[in-house]
C-alpha cells in the first residue's frame, strides 16, 4: 500500500484545494493519503473559530471516493455542543472511520475539548491501522497494541524545537509495539519507523512524501520476535 505524507512546513495548514489539486495530479488508486492533526486551521485557534466542518467533511468524502483514494487526518469539530479534536478517515468506498484525541494539550484544547474515552482501529486494504493524535505519542499505555494493529499512525502539529524528543518517541513506540510507526507533522518532519525501530524516511521542508508499507517485512519480524508472547496484561480506566 502506498502512503501519501503531506504536510505544510510554513502554516501546518493544507487547504481544500491544496489537498484536491495534489490528489487529483498525483493519486494512484488505493492510495492512503494522511493530513496533519487539523490541518485545516493549524493548532493556534481559540472559541470564536468556526467549528462546523460538515461541509468539509463531505468535501474530503467526495474527494476521497472520486479519485478512488483513501483520505484520513484530523479535525476541530463541535457536536452536541462539545468541541472535539476528531481524527476521520474517509474510505473510497464512501464509509468513514471516526476516532479523535484522548491526551489534550494547551489552553485552548484544556479548556475547550473534550478527550476521547476509548482506542479505535481501522483497516484499509488488510492493513490495521491505530490512529492516534500528536501529543497522545507521549503515553505508551494508551498507545500500547494487543497485536490488534500494524501501523501506529500519528497525525500532529508538533513544533520544531521538540523534534528529537519526537523522533525518540516514534521510535520506542514502533519498537515496544512491533509495528510501523507513521508520522505526519503539519510543521514538517513528517517521518516513518520501522517496527524495529530503525528510521525508514524523514521530510524536511517537502510538502509530500510518498512511502510503500510492506506488510510482509513486519510479519516476518513479528514471527522472529515474538514479544506479544510476554506482553502483561493490563485494563486501561479511561
């Protein structure tokens, strides 16, 4: 399966059209294509902001269906009152994946959003996927896999200046969880891990970077290191 990282070094923001216009030039079917953590405001909003996204919603699923492509990323949404930072992927099919933040970070997200209670997976094309966002990278515990998914994939805005505590973090996660580790960083450094915890790519100032997951190469792993074997056991109180 072909991954499409696509990030925004300036802003953190990738716009409708943006997003369309590169899809359209550059997708190739079954194509898993991952914005940032709210990537279409950046992380520097306050209450006044519009939180309706329907509209954009419909756009990425319509987007995603049209060019036979898979679209994920996440999203400051309201719903019942309540502001969520809410992670959706959007399947060619037309079904959509709902999964959002647990971990909430800085003002706004303390004093407005609401967190998550519970871990989601999705599956795209027999691969499984953990959605996790940003600053949930830092809690290995609510990270943790029961050899329930292949790919721990982070969506974030995570500054510059803590860029190695990052790259240290999706390394120990792709390790401890014997799996990919995918991360896609709307300020840039968008990166992948493999499951032994080897970096396998890193973007600079690009704008998209396309990666291929090979399924095989963690199974193969997973059947020389059987570690699930000796996980402890554990239930997460949310």
């Amino acid at each position: 399966m072909r991954l499409v990282l696509m990030q925004n070094p300036k802003t953190g923001i990738i716009t409708q059209n943006e997003n369309a216009n590169a899809i359209q030039s550059m997708a190739i079917k079954n194509d898993l294509w991952i914005l940032p953590e709210v990537f279409d405001t950046g992380f520097n909003v306050n209450i006044t902001n519009n939180f309706d996204k329907e509209k954009l919603k419909l756009f990425l699923q319509e987007t995603a269906q049209k060019n036979e492509v898979a679209i994920c990323g996440s999203i400051y949404e309201q719903k019942n009152q309540k502001i969520y930072n809410s992670f959706y992927f959007f399947h060619p099919n037309g079904s959509t994946f709902k999964s959002g933040k647990r971990h909430l970070f800085g003002t706004f997200e303390k004093k407005h959003v609401e967190p998550i209670s519970s871990t989601n997976n999705f599956e795209y094309l027999g691969i499984k996927f953990r959605p996790i966002v940003c600053y949930d990278l830092r809690f290995p515990v609510w990270c943790r896999n029961t050899n329930s998914y292949d790919v721990l994939l982070c969506v974030s805005q995570w500054p510059k200046e803590r860029l190695n505590e990052r790259l240290i973090l999706l390394s120990a996660r792709a390790l401890e969880n014997l799996c990919f580790c995918v991360n896609v960083n709307g300020l840039g450094d968008s990166s992948v891990f493999l499951p032994w915890g080897e970096k396998a790519i890193q973007l600079s100032q690009e704008k998209i970077m396309f990666y291929n997951i090979e399924l095989q190469k963690l199974n193969n792993f997973r059947q020389k290191r059987k570690y699930f074997d000796d996980f402890d056991k554990f239930d997460l109180k949310c």
